[in-house]
C-alpha cells in the first residue's frame, strides 16, 4: 500500500509500551499517573487507540499481549500490530 501516512506515529517504541500497559490500563491496575499518560497516547495515536478499542471490545482481556490472540478485524493497523506484539515464533 501506500507508505505515506494519513496521520503520524508519535513514536512506535512509546507505542509497544502504551500498548502493554493497555492490559494492566483495562483491568483497573494502572496508577493513575499512568492512565493519564495512556490516555494522553490514545488521544494522540489513532493506530493505539484502534488497538485499545479492538481489545476492549473482546471479551476478554489477555494478560500477554504478545501472546495476543486477538482477532482483529480487516482494516486495524496490522502493519503496526506486527511491530508491536513482535511475534517470536
Ligand atoms: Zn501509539
């Protein structure tokens, strides 16, 4: 596809790290310092903030997300999904 971007990655390591907190953020556990900066990314980052939907639109949460076993739907960024949940297998 196109490699020009439509809107701006704040920073895709700042990403994978909203990105995990995200699991701790959807279960109540994040300190509120936390939230507030997790919040602030989402507001920002569109690419997290679709994550973030897709997650708590699953039933359920996983506590690994690199083991994220997370059907997303057709459109989500899986360009940035594959750096961020960095799949070893
Ligand atoms: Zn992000």
């Amino acid at each position: 596809m196109d490699a020009s971007h439509a809107h701006e990655h704040p920073d895709l390591d700042r990403c994978r790290e909203i990105l995990v907190q995200l699991n701790d953020y959807a279960d109540g556990e994040l300190g509120a310092d936390l939230c507030r900066e997790l919040e602030q990314h989402l507001a920002e980052c569109p690419d997290c903030r679709a994550v973030y939907d897709t997650l708590t639109g699953t039933i359920r949460i996983y506590h690994s997300l690199r083991d994220l076993p997370l059907e997303l739907p057709p459109g989500i960024e899986e360009r940035l999904l594959r750096h961020i949940t960095h799949v070893e297998k």
